[in-house]
C-alpha cells in the first residue's frame, strides 16, 4: 500500500451509506466518489428498489458523479467503497477513469479486483487505477455479516 500525505478518509461517507442501504433491506454496501476534496456523489446499493441487478452502490455513484460534471471521465477522482467491487464495477471504474479505489472488506465470494476476476490486471483492462484496500474493513465486514445473520 503506498503512503499518502495528507490523506483524508471519506469512508465513512461509503459507511453511512451502506448502513443505510441495510435499512432498506438492500446489502449493506456503500460508496461515494470524491474530487478535489469534495464528495460529488454517494450511494448504497438499490438493487431490489430499482428492480434492477446494475445498481450496485459504485454502478450509482459513478453515473450520478458523471451526470453531475456533465461527463464520462473521472479523471483525478477517488472512489470509496464498503466492498470491493465486483467484476461489473471494476469494469465501470476502469471505463470511468477513476484514479484511485479505496475499498473496505474484501470480497472472497464475488470481488472482481484481489479475488476473482481481477480485472484490473487483465490485458484488455485499458485504465487501471490506485488500489488501497482493507480501509475501515472490519467495520464494513461487520455490516455484512450482520445483515446476512438476520437474514439466515
């Protein structure tokens, strides 16, 4: 993991967003996306509200963000995450530019960055942006395993 000076976690934006994603029944997974300091956009996964299997917390963040700056690149921005992505959002974070990735728990069963797919290291991945992982995991793992408990 490299050293950032001056680094300041927004984290607990990701987190706020993924406890409120627990609430409305969704899985517990947050992010927001951050540019020059300021967070442009957030959200938790809305997959069951919106009837849709694309609206995974990062699939949000990134077309509201683009939405917001009125384009499809988000150069120089810094994605939070609760869990790493999947392969889908890894996929949407390379195609968006996004510099940096900041994700909480990893995600043996699913995720598309350590695990899995890995499609940042894949040949045909044309942008490959900063990975920092383990950022508030346990906290998010516990969001996780609390969720899935009540559910079992």
């Amino acid at each position: 993991m490299k050293e950032q000076r001056g680094f300041r976690s927004f984290m607990d934006v990701a987190l706020d967003e993924a406890r409120a994603a627990g609430v409305r029944g969704e899985v517990p997974v947050g992010a927001c996306l951050v540019l020059e300091g300021d967070v442009i956009a957030r959200a938790g996964n809305r997959t069951r509200e919106l009837s849709d299997p694309t609206a995974h917390a990062e699939m949000l963040v990134i077309r509201a963000a683009c939405a917001a700056l009125g384009q499809e690149r988000l150069t120089g921005a810094a994605l939070y995450v609760t869990l790493e992505p999947c392969p889908m959002c890894a996929a949407a974070i390379s195609a968006a530019r996004v510099a940096r990735l900041y994700y909480g728990a990893a995600d043996a069963k699913s995720g598309g960055v350590a695990v899995g797919a890995r499609v940042f290291s894949h040949p045909q991945c044309h942008h490959v942006p900063e990975v920092y992982d383990g950022i508030a995991g346990a906290e998010a793992e516990a969001l996780l395993k609390a969720f899935f408990a009540g559910r079992r």
